[in-house]
C-alpha cells in the first residue's frame, strides 16, 4: 500500500523547486547583461601594443591580436582599467558558478565586491598593475593565480573593473571536475572548497530524498537542476556557447557528485602547518596567557563606581587562542569593560594573524561585505554638512572610505589605524592618506586639518576611550562633525545569547558604553548629538553568530598554529561539526533576517550610532 507524501516533504519539494527556479531565472538574466567584444578583423601578429595596457594570459592561453585590441578599445570606451575576459565555450558549470557570484550589470560599480573572472585571461591598465604590485613580465600564472590576481586588481580599480565575453578567446579545455584544481582555485577566490562541496553534496542528497519521496515536486525539482544548464545556457542568443553544454547537461547529477567528493577529498588535505608561525606562538604560550593581562581595576574607568560586577566571562572564540576573559559591568552608569584588561603585549598577541597574516583574507571578506551598513553610516551626515575633508579612524583596509565615494564623490578621505593595512588602504586609492599608530598621538599634528572624524566600530577597541574622545575634539573645529558606531551592551540579544552574542567580541572589545554614557562624555568635551540611530545601527548577525562562534567552541580550527598539532580524529569532528553546523547557520540566517525587520522597526538593535556637532565656544 502506498501512503501519501508527507506535508514536510511536500514543502521541502515545493521550496527547492522555487530556490531552483529563481537561480535559474536569475541566471539567465545575468547571462544577458554580459557584454561581448567586437569582432575585430584578424591583424597580423606585428600589431603594435596599445599603450598603457597589459595582458595576463593563464599558461596554456594564447589571445590573439584581434582579441586584445578589441579588449583595449572596449575598455577604453567604458573608461575601465581592469577587464576579465570569459572564453565564449566556457564550460557550462563554470559558467554557472560565475553567474551565481557575479550580477554583470552591477559588477563594475560594486566598489566593495570582490573581483570576479573565469581565469583565462585579464587586461589591466600598467599603472594599476604597478600600484598592485604585479610584474607583467613575470612568469605566467596557473588559473587559481589568475583568479586571485583579478580578486586583486578590482581593489585597485574598484569602480573600473569590468568583465566581457571574448568571441576569439577560446578556454581549449575540459569542465570543471573538481579535485585539488578546483579547490585552489575556490580558495583564490576567497571561498572555501570544504563547506562548497558540503553544501554542494547535502543539496545533491537532498534533491534525491525528495525525488524518492515526493512524487511530482521532488521529480520536477530533480529535472529542474539536471536541465538547468541547457536552461540558462541554451538560448539561441546566449553570448556564452560552453563545448561541454550537452554533455554537462545530460550528466549533470554524476558529474557534480564526483566534483563535490573530489573536492571535498582535496579541501580536506590541510596544507603543511606554517611552521614558523607556530614555533613563535609556541614560544609566547610557553610562559603562559596570564602575562598578557593587567591587575584587576577595583572601579569603573568610566565614572569611578566600585560597584561592579560580572556581566559574562568567555574565552577567546574568535581564533580559539587560549585564554579567559571577563566583561564587568557598573551598577551605577551601565559601563561594561574588559577586567582585567589585556596588556599591550596581550593585545598584540591576541590580534595577530586576525585583521592580517592568516586570517586577513577572511576579515577582508567580511568587511568587504558591509556595504549597506557603510552606506547608511555616510548619508547619515546628509542633512547636516558637506564636507570637504574626512577623517575615518580605525579605518582597517579603508572599506568604509572606499563606499563612502558613492555617497561623497567630492570629499577627501583619508585614514588612520594602528594595522598596516592602512597603507595598503593608500595604495588601492581607498583613503588619500593613511596614517599608522595611535590617534591621541597624531592628533596634535592634524588639528583643524578635518571636517568630519568617523570612529565606526572603533571605541570599543581602545583601552581609553576617553582619550579618543579628547583627540577628536582636539583635530575637529568649531561646526565639525564627530560620528560614532559602537556595539549596544543593553541590546536584548546580550542578555538572551550571553557568551554566544558576537558583539561581546572577547578579547578584542575593550569598552562597551551604553548610548547615556556616551553623549554625556560628548556633552563634556563640547559636542551637541544631532542624531541618533539605534535600528538602523544594526547588524544582522546575532543568531548566525552565535551559532558560529558555538561551532568555533565545539570544534576549533585543527590547523590553527597556536593550538595543538592536528590529528585525523581533530580534523574529523571539525569537519562533522561544521557540516551539522550549516543547516543550524541556514535556519539562524533566516531568524537574524527577521530579528533585523523588528530591529528597524522598533528602533532598537545590537548597535548604535550618533552625529555630533563641535560648538563653538
């Protein structure tokens, strides 16, 4: 006797076939807003070279004249400085995977996406090339070091990056079967092949439960991905004609299955530990984490109270360094503060190979990601001031600069931080000038140079916030503006996540002051607040941070080169932890999606911002 489906499993059915159909629509109509070169008539190899333009072929690739003149005449008229060129038969998966990543209509005036091409071939201008840094004369690069170079060059161009399909360009190659080829080159690209092929096996397993079970949603939804590559690709006026589109298509569920196990096979096969870094980390652990904290302070740093008490004690789940650390908070002004604190040499010790070195490429992708929270944090000056010049401390590599542009054309940016990516932040033409060190210290030197000082997410990682607010008011005139974004200590989601809230941030945020606090301390140094935001300040990422950072507890990274030397059992469960961990990361995304709509809505979030204006006196 056959039973009906179950509703579960009809709804399962019902919500992949609609996933599926809106990626496939979608799709096709980012296929058709990829540009395609000019045929340009075939011209003898003796062409003389454009000035001023350079192009990068992966080894193995050999564009002809006519394909880089055409190049260089497009992206001149574009007025582009870098542009990916994408084989006309690209493979069919590979080209899917590019239409997932990239909106080619909003491509080039995303100042904050990440740089996005088939890996074959790049035309750059020579004057980007030298500020990145890249030798075109060098050896050529393999299609992961293609990737990666164009990831590069878009943050050296950030809105004259573009990517155009080249009719003479031909990829000469087979699809993508996965292995250690293809995660090398999703590792290029910021992306990381172990959770890709998780994610890329458990939909496959998925899509058959669902064939098995659900009679004519599960098949629908089944036949929708096997056909989708004919579906989007397949148009008679498709400008991308993949050689493999059949082949691709007809063993579309075989062919993904081995790409995913071979890749999941390959991103599990950890690289060698750096073994520098980790006999330096041995020798810092070897006399213990106690050193890199102070005595405990008896009062509060913000207004003096000995009534104090412990608001959450955690360890360190950001990069699982060993540690403990407590937050106390102030019974009588709210404060919450790191107490004991960390000692410089702590700090030093606990940011390391976080903002840079190891862990850079994934904080460059987070902050790379922020660009509606930036948005929001530059028209917020809209109805008061239009400045000329701007000063963004704690700037990191400049993103919040870089965004800013769309909403400030016409202002100077400039940007100081204790990290060298500052530097690196002046190199990309994010800020004009970038400054390294302490802002107390460089304040007596940029007196009255600003109109606006930005200190977004910055405060709260200062071991005297105080002595911040008194460098602002020393560098900002009578009528410049002070802008700050800080984390909420009275948001709801402090008290119901507790060590798991994300904004406790252990051991890097220092100070958490409550709104109250921090317009008082303004009021004392001669400021007035002209607005204040506390929904719009909100960052969705409560739940699927505290999931994270669960995960992060249950299962540290194996390889870290403070931790122990990793065995199969290590590397095991982190990999089984992180893959039960995705469906919890979906379901928790989702909530944070809803906590954000009542969160703008009431006014009321995990973070807050105020404007204040300098008075005259």
């Amino acid at each position: 006797m056959t039973h009906p489906p179950r509703t579960g499993v009809r709804w399962t059915s019902a919500m992949l076939l609609a996933a599926l159909g809106a990626g496939t629509v979608r799709a096709a109509l980012r296929l058709r807003s990829l540009p395609v070169l000019p045929v340009v008539p075939p011209t003898s190899a003796g062409v003389p070279r454009p000035a001023g333009w350079r192009l990068l072929a992966a080894d193995g690739v050999d564009p002809d004249p006519a394909t880089f003149l055409a190049a260089c005449a497009y992206a001149e008229g574009e007025g582009l400085r870098v542009l990916d060129l994408l084989p006309a038969d690209l493979a069919a998966e590979r080209a899917l995977g590019l239409l997932r990543l990239v909106d080619p209509a909003r491509y080039r005036w995303d100042r904050l996406g990440e740089g996005r091409g088939a890996g074959f071939a790049v035309l750059a201008t020579e004057e980007v090339l030298e500020r990145a840094g890249v030798d075109p004369a060098g050896p050529r690069p393999g299609p992961a070091e293609l990737l990666a170079l164009t990831r590069r060059l878009k943050e050296y161009a950030a809105d004259a990056t573009g990517l155009a399909v080249a009719p003479g360009l031909s990829c000469g190659g087979p699809g993508d079967s996965g292995g250690p080829a293809r995660a090398a080159e999703l590792r290029a690209q910021g992306l990381p092949p172990g959770v890709l092929a998780a994610a890329q096996l458990g939909g496959l397993a998925l899509l058959a439960g669902v064939a098995v079970r659900q009679g004519r949603w599960g098949a629908a939804a089944a036949g929708l991905y096997w056909l989708q590559p004919y579906l989007v690709l397949g148009g008679s006026g498709s400008p991308l004609r993949p050689a493999d589109l059949v082949r691709a298509t007809a063993a579309r569920p075989v062919r993904s299955l081995g790409s995913g196990l071979r890749t999941a096979r390959s991103a599990g096969r950890a690289d060698a530990p750096d073994e520098a870094r980790a006999a330096a980390y041995g020798e810092d652990l070897a006399a213990g984490t106690d050193r890199f904290l102070e005595a405990r302070r008896p009062d509060c740093p913000w207004c003096g109270s000995a009534r104090l008490s412990v608001r959450v004690r955690v360890p360190d789940l950001l990069q699982g360094k060993p540690g403990r650390f407590t937050l106390e908070q102030c019974a009588d002004c709210g404060h919450v503060f790191q107490n004991p604190r960390l000692t410089p040499e702590g700090l030093d010790f606990y940011y390391r190979d976080f903002y840079d070195g190891r862990g850079g490429e994934g904080a460059g992708t987070v902050f790379g990601s922020q660009g509606a929270a930036y948005r929001g944090r530059a028209e917020m000056l809209l109805p008061h001031a239009d400045p000329v010049s701007w000063l963004d401390v704690g700037t990191g590599h400049g993103h919040f600069c870089n965004a800013a542009r769309a909403v400030w054309p016409r202002t100077r940016f400039d940007g100081l931080d204790m990290g060298g990516g500052v530097r690196e932040a002046e190199r990309r033409g994010w800020v004009e000038t970038g400054y390294q060190g302490q802002f107390p210290e460089f304040a007596p030197k940029l007196t009255g140079q600003y109109e606006v000082v930005s200190m977004y997410h910055y405060l709260e990682h200062t071991r005297d916030p105080l002595a911040e607010l008194d460098a602002a008011a020393a560098v900002l005139g009578p009528g410049g503006f002070l802008a700050i974004e800080v984390p909420d200590p009275e948001s709801r989601m402090a008290r119901l996540l507790g060590p798991a809230w994300l904004p406790w941030f252990q051991p890097q945020h220092q100070h958490l002051a409550p709104a109250a606090n921090l317009r008082e301390a303004l009021a004392d140094r001669g400021f007035t607040v002209v607005a204040e935001e506390h929904g719009p300040a909100h960052q969705g990422n409560d739940f699927f941070g505290a999931v994270a950072l669960t995960a992060a507890r249950l299962a540290p990274d194996p390889d870290r080169p403070w931790g122990p030397p990793a065995t199969r059992r290590t590397r095991a469960v982190a990999s089984a932890v992180r893959l039960a961990a995705l469906p919890c990361l979906a379901g928790a995304a989702a909530l944070d999606a809803v906590r954000t709509a009542v969160a703008r809505r009431t006014d009321g979030g995990n973070a807050y911002r105020l404007l204040a204006r300098k008075d005259a006196r």
